[in-house]
C-alpha cells in the first residue's frame, strides 16, 4: 500500500535536500542568452542585443556586501546564460572564498566551458539545474532549436560522470504537461538529483492563452508531482505555480528571503521580474548594488512589504463583497506584473 503523499514527499525532501540557508540571490550574469526560446520572459534587448555584464570585480563587491550586511545566503547564478560571462571561472572562485554555496542556472549549450570552474569549487557547489523543455530531442528542439537537446544531454552527462550534482527544470505548460512522467522518468536515469516543474509566465496573451496551465490543471499537475516523487525516489515538483488566492507570501521575494541582481548591478525584487519582456516601469529597483548595500536592502524591503500589503488589502476587500478574485488577483505572480506595469500587453485580462 502506498504511504500518503504528503507524509512520503516531506520525508522524502527532507532526507534528499541539502540544508539551505534561510536567505537567496540570483544573480544574472549577462543579459543575452545563446538560444532564442519563444516563451522567455526577458525583453527583446536581452535576446538579441550585445553582450551585457558586469566585470568580476563588480561582482565580487556586490556579492562580498551582500555578504557582509545580510548575512548567509545561497546564490543562484543566472542570465540570460550564465555561462556566457567571461570570467565566469573567477566568479565562482570568489563565491566559494566568501563562504558562498551556489546554484547555476543553464541551458547546457556550453557547459564545457565551465567544467573545470565547477570541479575545481565542488564543495560549494548546491547543483547545476538544466533547462529542459521535453523528454525527446524532438520536443526540446522545438522549443529551443535543432542540436540543443544534444548539448544539452551532453552537458548532463558530463555532469553525471564528474559527480556533480544537478537537477533538471521544465517549464510547465499545456505540451510539458503530460510528459510529466516521462520526463521524470529521464531525469532519472540521467542521474538528476531532482525535477523540477515551474509555471509559465504570460509574455505575450496569444502564447499565454496557448501554453500556460489553469489554476486547475496546475493542482493537478501538483499531485502528479508527489506521486512521480514517491514512484522515483526523487523530488519530482512543482514549486512555483502562478495561482494562489489565499493571502500572504507565497514566494521568497515577497516574504523578504530573496532578491535578485540584474545584470546591470541593480538589487532588484525579483528574478522573474527583472527585464521582464513588454515592461514599461522599474518601480521594483532598489537601487544600483555596492559593497554597502544595507540602506538599499531597507529600500527594497519597503517596496516588498507595500506590494504585499496591497494584494492582501485587495483580498480581503473581495472577501468582503462576498466575491472572487480575478485572474491577475488570484495570482501572486500576475499581481505583481500588474502592480509594477509588466504586462501592458495585457489589460484585457485585468479584472
């Protein structure tokens, strides 16, 4: 007989998952990405346009500042494509000299070029997450181009066979959906440490209404998760999902455990917000990052604790009208993306 779900998956997790500190950042290395997929959240500047980063020093001194003044917390490095960044060796070397554990976020197209970087900082390694968008070649490709799934495998594969640790992240959407198993499935014969299933965000009404998942579909898709966990021995999850009507936080940035720092070296609220395509305001911008961060770290905690407060006011005042919150109000992400004017595109879903 199967154990319940809820008491499997919370044991399981808790014997699979490395302690983590109680605080994140993602740091986007570069704005541009190799791969041009057509659902990405970052602006057309991003996609296309020259190569954009901060030079190691700048790094460093934000990262030693953040360090300093917020105490231990787990980086996450992303992009664009992190790996793009020239001296992405020496990034690394310098997390792991703060005392840093870290996460890379890649596509896998040049994994290569940052092995050695890897091994030679293992120990403050957390795991290197490949993006996946199908469970074939065919169904990858079609989402991120003919020979990025090779690369992909072959970067994974390299992974295994050096002993990192790695997980694998997938878009969820209307065609990832039902490969749910199959790509569980794959990640664990690839040795994958994890899977991992996260919302799509609307980047444009027509691929939105297309692709993404209903509030419904994304429940389901939910259990799914804790069953493929239980068959595989592996956390198969969906941890971040677009509906949530209750109040409160429901994610890091929100609860003021999290912030991001754009390419540009700005301390941002959130990674997913960040250059977000369509965008028309940065009310969400602290400020530009240094070696003292502290009075921007107070600045952007303000302008987390307001965007909380007033979706719960709105809540709260749907509750007492004895009605349902609407499509952007039902989603902590989509409200966010309403409130710092991320999506002019699309008003017409706004009620």
């Amino acid at each position: 007989m199967l154990r319940p779900l809820k008491t499997f998956s919370r044991r399981v997790y808790r014997k699979l998952r490395p302690h983590k500190p109680q605080r994140y950042v993602s740091f986007e290395l570069v704005g541009p990405c190799n791969l041009h997929c057509s659902y990405c959240l970052r602006s057309e500047s991003m996609l296309y346009g020259k190569a954009s980063f901060l030079p190691r020093e700048g790094v460093r001194q934000i990262l030693a500042g953040l360090r300093s003044d917020w105490g231990d917390f787990s980086l996450t490095l992303t992009g664009g494509e992190p790996t793009l960044h020239p001296e992405f060796a020496g990034i690394v070397d310098d997390a792991a000299a703060l005392g840093l554990r870290y996460k890379v976020v890649t596509n896998g197209w040049h994994f290569d070029r940052v092995l050695d970087s890897l091994l030679r900082t293992r120990d403050r390694l957390i795991s290197v997450s490949f993006s996946l968008d199908g469970a074939t070649r065919e169904a990858h490709d079609a989402w991120r181009g003919k020979g990025s799934f090779d690369r992909l495998m072959k970067g994974i594969t390299s992974a295994k066979h050096h002993r990192l640790p790695f997980q694998i992240n997938v878009v969820l959407r209307k065609d990832t959906r039902p490969q749910m198993e199959a790509i569980a499935l794959l990640g664990a014969r690839l040795g994958a440490k994890g899977v991992n299933f996260g919302a799509m965000l609307p980047t444009s009404t027509g691929d939105f209404g297309r692709h993404a998942l209903s509030a419904a579909e994304e429940k389901d898709a939910e259990r799914e998760g804790l069953e493929l966990s239980q068959v595989f021995k592996m956390p198969v999850r969906v941890p971040f999902v677009l509906y949530r009507p209750q109040k409160g936080a429901h994610c890091y940035p929100l609860a003021g455990k999290a912030v991001n720092i754009d390419h540009q070296g700005r301390l941002t609220l959130c990674a997913n917000l960040s250059f977000f395509r369509g965008s028309l305001r940065a009310d969400e911008v602290a400020g530009e990052a240094g070696p003292q961060p502290k009075e921007l770290l107070t600045r952007l905690g303000e302008i987390q604790r307001q965007a909380l407060a007033a979706r719960d006011n709105e809540l709260a005042a749907c509750a007492a009208a004895g009605s349902a919150p609407g499509p952007f109000l039902s989603s902590p992400c989509l409200t966010c993306l309403k409130r710092f004017d991320k999506a002019p595109w699309s008003r017409e879903l706004r009620t």
